[in-house]
C-alpha cells in the first residue's frame, strides 16, 4: 500500500468537489481573520464540506480493510484528516459557537471604589 494513499484520496476530494471546497476556502480564510463576523457562514458551509471529508476518509479506510490493512486504517485515517488541517486549520472549529463577551456597563449612577482592608 504506497503512503501516500490518502493524500491521493485528499486530491480526489478536492477534485471531484472542486466548487464547494473553492468556495470553502474562501469562507475559511475569510472566517481566519474575523471569527466572529464569519461564524455562521463558516458553520453553514463547514457542515457540508465535513460531510464530504468524513464520506471520503470512509472510502480511503474501507479499502485498506479490504486489502488486508485493517490494523493500519486508524493511522490512515488520522494521515488523512492531518493533510484535512494543513489545508484548512481552521476546520476542527465547524459547528463551534463562539460567544462574543460583550463589557458589562456600569450605571451612570454608580460609584465604583476599593475598600482599605487593615490588617492588625
């Protein structure tokens, strides 16, 4: 079985989808440099494309199962998702909601001060 067996499965991915993962890119970089502007877009379209990552990593191990590599397909498929990454860092974060933590406001009225604690 040659190593490079999932990176060959990683480019047919990309072939036979070549316009959702075109347009996933875009969305990834884009979600790269504004998270939380990017967030939902990224969800929307990540969904899809793990869809289609998870369908061709089962294809890649099922034949190792068939040709005798059972022991080897946890590997595979880990080789197979680390080229995923290095392509898409940012992909473990689809379907991860972020929380934006907006800064508390403090009444117009309140007086805010720091109490002296004497110690004896």
């Amino acid at each position: 079985m040659s190593s490079t067996r999932y990176k060959e499965a990683y480019e047919q991915m990309l072939h036979d989808n070549k316009d959702l993962f075109d347009d996933f890119q875009r969305v990834h970089d884009a979600y790269a440099l504004n998270e939380a502007q990017n967030q939902d877009e990224f969800n929307e379209k990540g969904k899809i494309v793990m869809g289609i990552i998870r369908k061709y990593e089962d294809i890649l191990c099922k034949r190792s199962e068939v040709n005798g590599f059972s022991d080897y397909t946890s590997k595979l498929a880990e080789k197979f998702q680390n080229e995923v990454r290095k392509h898409f860092p940012k992909i473990d974060q689809v379907g991860i909601k972020r929380m934006i933590m907006k800064p508390v406001e403090k009444p117009a009225n309140a007086s805010f001060g720091i109490r002296k604690i004497n110690f004896k």
